[in-house]
C-alpha cells in the first residue's frame, strides 16, 4: 500500500454465491458521498413498538447518507462498494430490491448487488411494511401510508446513490478504534422462572428485568464499547466522510410519539460542526441483538454526572461517541492510505429455520384468538393489540410451513468488504453480540467491523444457545426465524469469506 502523510488529504451450511469478486492488488482509492433527507409525511405510524403510535412532529430529520467507493489501477476497475445508511429501523428487502433496480436504470454498468443498506434502528421512524409478522391498523385516511413511504424512499435513496457514484474523486482513507461506553445489555438472568405464563416468557432470562427484584444473579452476556471508525478525504485534504460502527441500536427514545433519528442525529451535527458541514456521516450498527442503549443499574450514579454536565441522556450518549471518534481521528490522521485493497463479496447464505414446538405453537394459537376476539368486542382496542395478534398469527404460520417443509431455510444476504487493512462484514438480523465477538476474534483482518440490520431482512433477532436456554423475549421463536445453529452458520460462513481474502498481502 502507499502511505500518504505529508500532504492531509482528506457456512459453513447451504450458500448460493451471487457475486464474488477477489483482488489482490491495491488500486487508486475513488470516493463519492451525498446525503438526503427521508423524513416521512406527517401525520406518519411510526415503527419499533407493540401498539400504533402516530407521529404529528418531527424532532429531529432522517438521512440517508452515502459513501461509493471504486478501486482502479491502470487497466481496469477492481472492485467497488456502495454503502447507505439510513435512519429507519429495519431495511425490508422490498426497499433493497426496488432500490437497487432504480439504480439499475440510471447506471446500467454498475453492479447493484454491491450496494447494501443499513437501518441504525431508531424507533422513531415510519412504518415500513405491514407482514404478516407485525401488522399495524393504520387509518386508511390522513395519515401516511407504507406505499407512500415505499415510494418516496426509492426516490430519494436511489437518486442520492447516483450522485455519489457520479462525484466520486481520488481520496484517501484511513481506520482506528476508539471507545464509548454506549451500550448495555438489556437481557438478565434470575434464580428463578418468571412468573408469567406460557412457553414464550417462562424462563430465567428476561430483557429489560429489574437487577434490583429478589433473585437477579447477573447479566446475560458482555456489551461491547468498541467505536470502529474509517475516515475517507479528499486530494486535497479535506476530510470527506466518515463511517462510525458503534454497537449499539439507536433507541434512547424510542417510545415517543415523534419523528427521531436518535443519538445518531446529534453525533452528526457535532461532528459537522467540528469538521465541516459537507462531511458525510454514515453510521453503522454493530452486532448488539442483546444491547441497547438504556441503564438497567447505576442509574443514580448515571444521572448526577449527567446533570452536573447539563446534559440529556441521549445527548450524553452523543458526547461519548463523538469524543471517541475525535481522539481516534487525532491519533490515526497522518496514516492515509491513497491505494489500498478493495475487494467486495456478496453472498446468500441459507439458514436453517428455528423450530418451533407444538406447544408454542398451541399456546401462540390461543393468543392469537385472545386479542382476535378482544378486537371484535372492542374495534378500538386494535390500535393496542393488533401487532400483538399477528405476533402470535405468524408463529401459528410459521408452524405449518413447518410441518410442510422440517427444513425450511431462511435466504440471508451478507456482504464482506475488504478495505486495506480491515474487514467490514454485515448481517441483516439483530444478532446477538457473542456471535461478533467470535467474527472478530477469529478474523485475519488488523481490524473488523460487524454491521447488523443491513437489508434485505426483516432485521429479527439470532440468539445465542445460552439466550435460548433463558427464555424470554427476543430469544423465543416468534422473535427469531434464525435460531443459535443459523447463529452458528452465519459466523462459519462470514469467516470463510473474511479469511479468503486475506491470504495474501497486496
């Protein structure tokens, strides 16, 4: 590689490949970013809980921002990648798809499956798709709807992916890691089994429980405090972009009843003020499934500081995030690289279903008829119970495609982005933080970023086999199609690539 610091320039298991591409020379870097705004229509549903909840302000805008990257050397074009991150909280693979054939059309020449779309998870942005697993009764009139939305986004999104693609210039890049204490994880284990009834609730582990309830033993699993940052400039020394991996999902406040982008709406505005207001932010999720960004113990302590500081929680959150990528950016400044490996894989693995029992289904069967029948008494209570029944509709579903099909597969895009030195791989669950430790720890590459809730996916959880032996929500059937063996797979499989593509040094 060429080092540039005089001048500051800015699975195992089932797999169908759809695109591999393997270079093992380093060519001129060339960058493009452009960011949009995708806030919704008001009034607008908006997604992330068990009930309808209707936004009529917007606190904060929704972006979509944009990094292209192309590698040349003096004969051809290498290898490229079109990374989009996107304040939303899940990317269905309707919006991927549509997307990516909207591109299509304006650049013919472009390899569309090298474009992959990330959600930062904010529970404060529209509803996306109405499934047969989380159904929402939105008003047919005044309100905006899922088409709407769907319409609009492929606009916005796929004409700013053009544009990046087309202003992209020679730069230079360079990464480093740095730590913010954003994350916690949200599931504890107790002495004893819950108290609440059925096959779904009933086990030692709990998200979001009570540490300070009798019989509380410990957390389930570790949290992650790595801040994972690549920095792009330009030829002349500007700096261009950045693209933050925080492992974490943005839901400090996700149960309000308003348009948000989370902590990553204040983390940008920080960071532009500080380094220019065209700088592009992409921000990324790391593998968290089993974090989430609020206390569970140590909250007294938590809050004084956060008051002697005159600071909001989520504002709190920004500070630390920013504070890390800025002492990361001092300290790694002068390593630019202006030719570095590029090299892009995309594959689609195929997981193995999680199994669902007769007893699940039979108990989510009787849900299922409970909220029916409460809305029928009660046409009003739809806006409260309806995602509740179809929660427990899909599980019956899911069970006879079972009975069809013992193994069923699940399709599962994941990309493996070699730039220089690091690796970033991604995933489109919200998969549980030991599977990235292992991707991490068994890695060739100096340094790799785990992304989740990258589409096309429904962005469903993936436990650990511990998490499933607890019970509890988000490590029981209705909330994962993948179960630990699909866990599994999917890291044997993301290794695979990964390690492939550092078997030789350019």
């Amino acid at each position: 590689m060429m080092k540039q610091s005089k001048i500051r320039t800015g699975f195992m298991g089932y797999f169908l490949v759809i695109a591999v591409t393997m270079n093992l020379h380093a060519g001129e870097l060339l960058i493009g970013t452009a960011e949009t705004d995708i806030t919704p229509e008001l009034p607008a549903a908006i997604q992330g809980q068990f009930y309808l909840r209707l936004a009529d302000s917007v606190e904060t805008p929704l972006t979509a921002n944009v990094i292209a990257l192309e590698s040349q050397d003096k004969d051809h074009v290498t290898d490229m990648a079109i990374m989009v991150s996107c304040d939303l909280t899940i990317i269905p693979p309707v919006y991927v798809e549509s997307v990516r054939n909207e591109v299509k059309k304006q650049l013919p020449e472009l390899d569309v499956n090298k474009i992959f779309i990330n959600a930062t998870h904010t529970h404060t942005a529209p509803v996306l798709q109405n499934d047969a697993k989380l159904q929402y009764k939105i008003p047919k009139e005044g309100v905006l709807q899922v088409d709407e939305y769907l319409a609009f986004f492929i606009r916005q999104v796929s004409d700013v992916i053009v544009q990046a693609w087309k202003n992209r210039a020679p730069g230079s890049v360079t990464w480093g890691l740095g730590h913010a204490a954003v994350a916690n994880n949200r599931r504890l284990v107790f002495s004893t089994r819950a108290t609440d009834p059925g096959p779904f609730q009933n086990g030692t582990a709990q998200m979001y429980g009570s540490p300070d309830a009798p019989g509380f033993m410990h957390i389930e699993g570790m949290a992650e405090d790595d801040v994972n940052t690549l920095f792009f400039w330009d030829r002349a020394g500007n700096i261009k972009a950045m693209a933050i991996d925080v492992p974490c999902p943005a839901q400090e406040v996700e149960g309000r009843r308003a348009v948000n982008a989370d902590f990553w709406y204040p983390v940008r505005q920080q960071l532009k003020q500080k380094f220019g207001s065209e700088l592009c932010v992409v921000g990324w999720v790391g593998v968290a499934g089993d974090q989430s960004p609020h206390l569970l113990y140590r909250k007294a302590a938590e809050e004084r500081m956060r008051k002697l500081r005159g600071l909001t929680h989520l504002e709190e959150i920004a500070r630390r995030i920013v504070l890390a990528v800025e002492e990361t950016y001092e300290t790694v400044k002068d390593e630019r690289q202006t030719g570095v490996q590029l090299s892009h894989k995309v594959e689609i693995l195929q997981l193995p279903a999680f199994r669902i029992s007769e007893r699940e289904m039979l108990f989510a069967m009787a849900e299922r008829d409970k909220y029916m029948a409460m809305m029928e008494e009660d046409p009003a209570t739809a806006e409260k119970v309806n995602a509740r029944m179809t929660w427990n509709a899909d599980v019956v579903r899911r069970y006879a495609l079972q009975q069809e099909d013992p193994h069923q597969l699940v399709k599962s895009e994941i990309h493996v982005l070699r730039i220089g030195d690091v690796v970033i791989c991604t995933n489109p669950f919200e998969l549980f933080t030991d599977y990235g430790i292992r991707i991490q720890a068994r890695s060739k590459a100096l340094q790799t970023f785990t992304l989740q809730l990258v589409g096309p996916g429904p962005g469903h959880y993936v436990p650990t086999h511990e998490a499933v032996e607890g019970g509890g929500y988000s490590a029981v059937p209705p909330s994962c199609p993948i179960g630990p063996d699909g866990g599994d797979m999917l890291v044997e499989g993301t290794l695979r690539l990964i390690n492939e593509l550092f078997k030789e040094k350019p």
